[in-house]
C-alpha cells in the first residue's frame, strides 16, 4: 500500500511543489487546509484534503491519522509574534500529534539564515524552536535549512518595475523550489535523511540584485530594475499601517544584514545537488506564462 504522507502550507508557494512531487513519487498526499475548497481549486483531484488548521489539535490528530510522514511548510507573521504562533506552536502541535499517532517522519522547512546568533530576529527565533520541538518531540525528522528560492524574484515584480528593497549585497546560491521539493520527498526514502538538519543551497552564488537582473532580461524583457532603500519602504509600512509592508521591510533590512550561512555538501551527497540553474529557471517560467 502506498505510504501517506500529510503537507501542511500545501497551497502555498514552496509547500505545492512538493506535494506534487511527492504525489509524483508514488505518495498518497493528504493536504491540511483552512479552505479544503480553496486548496482543491488549486491543486486539483489527486490528492485527500482534510480541513484544519496547526492551532487545532483536534484537526490534526484527524489529518495525521495513518500517516507515515508529515512536512511542514508554514509561513508566520506578519506581526512578529505571529511567527511564534504559527511556525513555532503550530509546529510543536505536529509534533506532539506525530508522536502520539505513530508518525515515522517529519521534515520542516526553516532557512539558511537560521542560527543563533540570528535570534534576535522574531522569524528565526520561531523556526529555532519549531525545530527543537521536533527534535524533542522523538519522531525522526529531516531540516531543510534552505537558502533563498528563485520563486520569489518574481515577488519583487510589480506591473513594470522590479524592486530590490535595500542594498542587499550578500551573494546567494539561489534554488530551485522543483529541486528542493525531489531532496525532500528522496529524504522520506532515506533512513540516512533522519535526525538530519542539512543546508540546501542552488548551483550558483549571485546577489539579489544580479539575480532580479536576470530573472527580469529572460521573463520579463525591458522592465526596469530599481532600488529603494529599507527605509522608505518601513515609512510606507507604517503610514499605511500594513503589516505585510513592514514585514518585508524588516525581512529585507534582516537580509541586508545576514546573508546564507552553512555547507550544502552533507545534503548534496544524501538527496542529490540541486541542479537547476536561475537560466534554466527563468526560461520555464517564460515559456509557461
Ligand atoms: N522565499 C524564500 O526564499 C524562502 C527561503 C527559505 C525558507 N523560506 C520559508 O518558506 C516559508 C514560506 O513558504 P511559502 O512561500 O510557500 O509560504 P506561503 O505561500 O505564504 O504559504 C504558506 C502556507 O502556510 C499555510 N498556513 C499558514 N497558516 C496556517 C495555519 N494556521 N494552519 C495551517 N496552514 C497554515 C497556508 O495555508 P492557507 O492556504 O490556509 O493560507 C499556506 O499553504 C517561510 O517559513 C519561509 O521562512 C522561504
């Protein structure tokens, strides 16, 4: 019998691809949704949809009924103690629910920017403790510390500009959420992928800029790519009192500070380098739009 395995943050932007691989790869995927409805017009037929929500305990010990695997793909915030909230305690309720229901695994995905001396910041203080009470909660699980994804150089793209916020000047080793997505469903493969917490990072360092740069010349020809310092966005943050324009703001001003940290190499050996080139990227994203 196929094994099951539950995605929670499945209609989000990295969470979908990897339900969809693991559907690929022979899984029955369950999706926890707010919206089952929502999620099914999304993501279509293939896969079971059952209602909840990681502050309900009782939804979760429905959807982690039978399931050998849970991933983890949740976005806090806006506020700063919505990542508490939702990426921590939402978190450790998997985790306890895994535990009592048998789960065999549980993978998470937290950030290459996620150390201690990073504490300070309310969204890698969520994801250090969503990832001590998995290790605490017993269930085997892998940590996917994953660097910044090429899906989201196409949220800098507004009508017929594209914006970096800030001066950004740490080179990145941007990744492929296709990539990502096939070394998390091989680590539920692989008995070598538990108690594991690997960095994941794309064949090739460029900063933001030079990626917005050539993201912009293959998808979007002609537009224009500008710069606004963090601070003029935090004002509009604040005059227009929305939070999600103030949690970019301080996550651009925190990127502009704290660049990727650790070595891919103990991940690339396990699951496999990630290969796709933001070149390659780019031209699929053109040639499906
Ligand atoms: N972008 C990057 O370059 C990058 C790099 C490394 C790590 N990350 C991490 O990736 C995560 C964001 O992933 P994303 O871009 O895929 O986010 P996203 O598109 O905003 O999706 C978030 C998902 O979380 C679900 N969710 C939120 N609150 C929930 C709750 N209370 N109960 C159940 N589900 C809930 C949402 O479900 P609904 O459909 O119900 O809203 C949605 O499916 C963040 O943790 C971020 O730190 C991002």
């Amino acid at each position: 019998m196929k094994k099951t395995i539950l995605v929670v943050g499945a209609t989000g932007m990295l969470g979908m691809p990897v339900a969809r691989q693991l559907h690929k790869d022979g899984y029955t995927v369950r999706v926890l949704a707010r919206n089952p409805e929502n999620a099914k017009a999304k993501l279509g037929d293939s896969f079971d949809y059952v209602r909840g929500d990681v502050e309900d305990l009782s939804s979760l010990e429905n959807a982690l009924d039978g399931c050998f695997g849970v991933h983890i793909n949740l976005r806090g915030g806006p506020k700063p103690e919505d990542f508490d909230r939702i990426e921590h305690r939402g978190s450790a309720n998997i985790a306890r629910v895994a535990k009592s229901k048998g789960v065999q695994r549980i993978s998470y995905l937290s950030g290459a920017a996620t150390f201690e001396e990073n504490a300070w910041f309310p969204m890698v203080k969520a994801k250090l403790q969503a990832e001590k009470a998995l290790r605490d909660s017993g269930v085997p699980c892998t940590i996917f510390c994953a660097t910044h994804f090429m899906e989201s150089l196409s949220l800098a793209v507004r009508g017929n500009r594209a914006m970096i916020i800030g001066k950004q000047p740490h080179p990145l080793h941007w990744l492929a959420a296709s990539d990502y997505a096939e070394m998390v469903s091989r680590a539920f493969e692989l008995p070598e992928a538990a108690n594991k917490r690997l960095y994941i990072f794309g064949p090739r360092a460029l900063t933001m800029s030079e990626a917005l740069r050539t993201y912009c010349s293959i998808v979007h020809p002609g537009i224009k790519v500008s710069s606004v310092p963090v601070w003029v966005l935090s004002l509009i943050g604040k005059l227009s009192f929305n939070p999600e324009v103030q949690n970019i703001a301080e996550l651009m001003k925190f990127f502009e500070k704290v660049g990727e940290g650790g070595d891919p190499s103990e991940a690339n050996d396990l699951l496999g380098a990630p290969a796709t080139t933001l070149e390659q990227w780019s031209r699929e994203q053109r040639n499906t739009a």
